[in-house]
C-alpha cells in the first residue's frame, strides 16, 4: 500500500481480482483518500461486499467519480442505506459485479437519481466508462 502512495499520479486502479485482508479494508480505503489523483477504483470483494454490513467502511473520502464494487447478495434496505451513507460525495457512477439481478426488479432502484448505478458482470471498469460516459471521458484520459 506504501507503494501505491507513492504513484500521486494514478488515476485509475483497478483491485478487483486482488485478496486483501478485510480487518485492514477501511485503512486502505482511508489510504487510497490520500491519492489525489485516483479518479476510478475497482474493489475486490474481501475489501468490501454490499453483501455485508462493514461500520468501520466510509467511502466518503475518497475522490471519486466511478466505483465498482462487488454484490453477493442484494438487500434493498441495506444496499441504499449503505449508498447515502457510504458512497464518495462526488460519484457520478457506481458499477456492480456479482449478483445483481434483484436490484433491477427493486423499486427504489427504478428511482434511484443520485449518480448513475450499472450493474455489470463482465467488462472490465475502462470497457463501462467507454460504454456509459463518452462525453465525460473523451478528451483522451
């Protein structure tokens, strides 16, 4: 982690197929706040699952515009108490990997308008900013 803070430059970083140890997830994440370029990050699940009810895990911090995070299991009450409480503040798009599948029955997934909420199983989180944000993304970076 030392490392990656030293890289002020990076913008994009993509975890999702790396193991971390989940006692140490939140002071990553308080980590990661640090990088004041980081515009995109992907989480492993053992980071952190929508799955699962982490209180020492704040997303707000962090700096960023696109987020993908695993869901093992969808829990409507959990899943939009977890996104106004713990999502960064200035997030346009939050793109989930696992299963999704009853998010997109949920009604209050229907209405959600806060920033933009993809479900995604396969591409990569460079693939699903081409794919939904063109305009934002095309000047190259």
């Amino acid at each position: 982690m030392d490392t990656l803070l030293t890289l002020s430059n990076l913008c994009h970083l993509d975890l999702i197929g790396c193991v971390i140890d989940t006692n140490l997830a939140a002071s990553y994440v308080e980590k990661l706040g640090r990088l004041p370029n980081l515009d995109e990050l992907s989480m492993p699940p053992s980071m952190f699952s929508f799955s699962l009810i982490m209180d020492s895990m704040n997303f707000r911090k962090l700096r960023l515009s696109k987020l993908a995070i695993y869901m093992e299991q969808f829990d409507e009450n959990t899943f939009f108490e977890q996104l106004e409480t713990m999502m960064p503040r200035k997030l346009e798009v939050l793109v989930l990997f696992g299963n999704y599948f009853a998010l997109k029955k949920s009604k209050k997934y229907s209405q959600w308008r806060r920033f933009e909420v993809h479900p995604q199983q396969r591409e990569s989180l460079r693939n699903v900013r081409t794919m939904y944000m063109p305009h934002r993304f095309s000047s190259g970076r």
